[in-house]
C-alpha cells in the first residue's frame, strides 16, 4: 500500500492552498468545514503542524455566536464558483474576524473531533496544550451553538435547517423537500457541472429547493424560531445529532486536558442521548432514521447516515448492532457502504448523495463499528482500501461497478486512505 499512500499524500500537497486544503483541484476551490475535518486527519499524518493550521483557518470563519459556517470563502476564487457570498449577504454581518467570506449555515462537527485527535497526534505533550489551549474557546462555542442556537423547546437535539448542513446534499432522505415546489426569487446559473457530468450531480428541481432555502434563512435573519415558522424544512439530522454528541465528549476531553471545567455535563448528555434514541430508533425498522419536524414523523428513507452515525459512540448496543445488521441486508451485494441501498426508492448509483459510495461514510461507520463489531469495523476498512487502490481518489464511487465517480484527487478521498492506512498498521 506504499504507492497508495505516496498517491494520497501527492493529493493533498496538491490541493494545498496554503493555510487550508481545496476538497479538490476545480470543482470545489474554497474551504468546506467538515471537509477540512476529516482533511486535517490525513495532514496529521504528513505534517502536524499543516493539521493544525487547517483546523485554525476554519475556526477563523467563525460567527459571533459560535457557529462555523460550511463554507470559508476565498475571495480570490469567487470568480467560476457558485453559490457564492452574495447569496448569503446577512452571513458577511456575523462574523467574529472582519472580512471574512461565509456561508449562512454549518456542518456536523467533524472539525471538533479532528481537534481533538489531531492534538493527540502530537507526542509533545506541551505543545499539544498549548494548541489546544488556542483553539479550545473556539471549539467550545461551535458545540454550544448548536445547544443554545438551534434547539426548540421541548428537545435537546438541534435542528437543521437545509440540506447543505448534513453534508448529504440531495439524499433520498430529503426528498419530502421536492414537494414544497421552492424557487429562488431570483434567476442563477449553476456552475457545478462544468467538471463534473450533470447525471453525477442534483438535478435543478434540487437546487432551486437549496437557493430558496437560503433565502428562507436570509428573510429570517438566522433565527431559528422564525425559519421554522417559514420553513418546510427543519430536520432533526441522524447524522449531525450523533457527531454533536461526540463532539461535545471532545471538547470536555480537551478542557480536561486544560485544566478547565468541563463545558457539558454529563446529565445533559445523558438527557442528550435519550433523546436521540427516542427521536431516530425506529424500531419496525431496525434503523436510526431522521425526523421531519416539521410533519412531526420520522423520515422512513433507509441511508447509511444511521449507520455512520453510530460514530456517535454512545448509542444503545443492541440496537446498533441491529442497524449496522438491517442496514447489510438491504444493501444486498453493493459495495459497502453503498448511501442508499439498491432497490430503494430515489437510489441512483452514480448521482452524488444517492447512492454511490463515500470514504468519510465508511470511515465513520467503522469508528461506531469499533465498539461492538471490531472485526467488522477492520472488514470495512480494508475494504474501503481496497476500492480507493482499485479505482483512485474519487470523490465518491458507484456502488455496484467500484467505478470513481465526481471529482477526481478528492482531499478527504486522500485525507482518509492516509488515516486508515494508519489505522492499519
């Protein structure tokens, strides 16, 4: 696996834009948040310090409330790039640095728990702090956003309020969203099919949903009681609760390390986790689902989100086991861990979040299967190798043909081959 790891780490010093990494060499030329997460995992790897510089460029997109938002812009590639700052105008208002470019919404906190196993990459234990000690305000107020900025009353679990946010862009399981008929007030070209092929891509009813929902969170001035009051999209996100509580356990683990006091305790992740079990199990299912808090029903589209979300690490057992275990049967003989299963209703092998197989899925799910499946979770990951030896750095790949798919030198394709060559040493 040599030549693998030499092609991976060529990846990511070419995509290297200096205090951040480009996802790719074209199609996405900014910094997306939970991107530069897994991304910062794969620098560890190769040059600490290059993993800890790219955690500290997204925190310095930061909102004064604490949210990182899923895009820090650079301006000198506003040009070939869309959506682009302009549809976020209100965005450019909250930030904590002057001058910062940002979008209006977030990304499951992937970057917190990179922080955390970044810092604990560095055998000096003294400047492991003191890194620590830099970022730590930044990543405690990223986790409490969610907790005192996106809650409504009654749970603990944050809403999420578009598509983007989960980083599952056009996933079967927001289909409901199509229904809504959305159109931005305002006509756009996409760009995004420039270097991918459009059959690899959301279709144009999805993306008129997306620009529309901007808007929605624009006209609402990011306040979240007045975004669900507009809004047919507010979801508590399977994925995004389940890192957040992972996330939260991260950041008490930094400020432990600190010698301060724990930022979240654990009665309220204990309250937390309850919620969560209550929320996503569907037990007729055997399957952690999202749910539609706006028709207050579980969203009954089998994904692998549920699976990647036993990264959480706090889910009950047994019904973990029987998610990962339901989740295999559906999937059949596709590849692993194919988004949406064959046979599914919205399954498309080859289009984007609907089917194809992603690296930071398999690496997600094999940190949940760790716990309870350990010969499992080390199955995955040499299978997950295995693909990316066969069929490159892809962005994502078709489930049933192996074949790369979207962009190709992907940097969290390269980022994970490094971690999980790691991994399996």
């Amino acid at each position: 696996m040599s030549d693998l790891a030499a092609a991976a780490a060529a990846v990511l010093r070419a995509n290297d834009a200096g205090a951040w990494t480009k996802p790719s060499p074209a199609q996405y030329p900014h910094q997306w948040n939970w991107d530069s997460g897994f991304i910062s995992l794969g620098w560890a790897q190769l040059d600490w310090a290059r993993a800890a510089i790219e955690i500290q460029s997204m925190l310095r997109a930061r909102w004064r409330d604490g949210m990182v938002p899923h895009v820090h812009y650079d301006p000198e590639r506003l040009k070939g790039y869309f959506p682009g700052p302009d549809w976020w105008p209100l965005a450019q208002r909250q930030v904590l640095h002057p001058g910062q470019l940002t979008s209006g919404i977030t990304n499951p906190p992937v970057l917190v728990v990179a922080a955390l196993e970044v810092g604990l990459a560095q055998p000096d234990a003294g400047r492991r702090r003191r890194w620590w000690s830099t970022v730590y305000p930044d990543l405690r107020d990223f986790v409490a956003f969610f907790r005192d900025r996106r809650t409504l009353a009654g749970s603990p679990l944050p809403v999420m309020v578009h598509p983007w946010e989960s980083g599952w862009d056009n996933s079967p399981r927001w289909d409901f969203l199509k229904a809504a008929g959305l159109k931005p007030s305002r006509p756009y070209e996409r760009l995004d099919t420039v270097h991918v092929g459009a059959g690899q891509r959301p279709t144009g009813k999805d993306y008129d949903s997306f620009l529309a929902l901007a808007e929605l969170l624009e006209a609402s001035r990011y306040e979240i009681a007045e975004y669900r009051r507009r809004s047919p999209f507010c979801v508590h996100d399977v994925l995004l609760d389940a890192i957040w509580h992972r996330a939260a356990g991260a950041v008490n683990r930094i400020a432990a390390e600190l010698g301060e006091r724990q930022p979240f305790a654990k009665a309220e992740l204990d309250e937390y986790a309850a919620a969560f079990e209550e929320v996503h199990w569907d037990e007729a299912a055997g399957l952690y689902l999202d749910h539609d808090l706006v028709a207050g029903t579980r969203i009954e589209v089998p994904t692998a989100a549920g699976v990647a979300a036993l990264a959480g690490a706090f889910q009950d057992p047994g019904r973990a086991a029987r998610s990962r275990t339901t989740y295999a049967r559906l999937s059949g003989a596709a590849l692993e861990l194919a988004t949406t299963p064959p046979g599914q209703p919205g399954f498309e092998a080859r289009r984007y979040w609907r089917g194809p197989v992603w690296i930071n899925v398999n690496w997600l799910a094999a940190r949940g299967l760790d716990r309870f499946a350990p010969a499992e979770a080390a199955e995955l990951r040499r299978a997950t190798l295995d693909l990316v030896a066969r069929s490159g750095l892809a962005e994502y790949f078709d489930p049933l043909t192996g074949e790369g798919l979207g962009s190709d030198a992907f940097s969290w394709t390269a980022a994970l081959t490094l971690e999980l060559l790691s991994a399996s040493k």
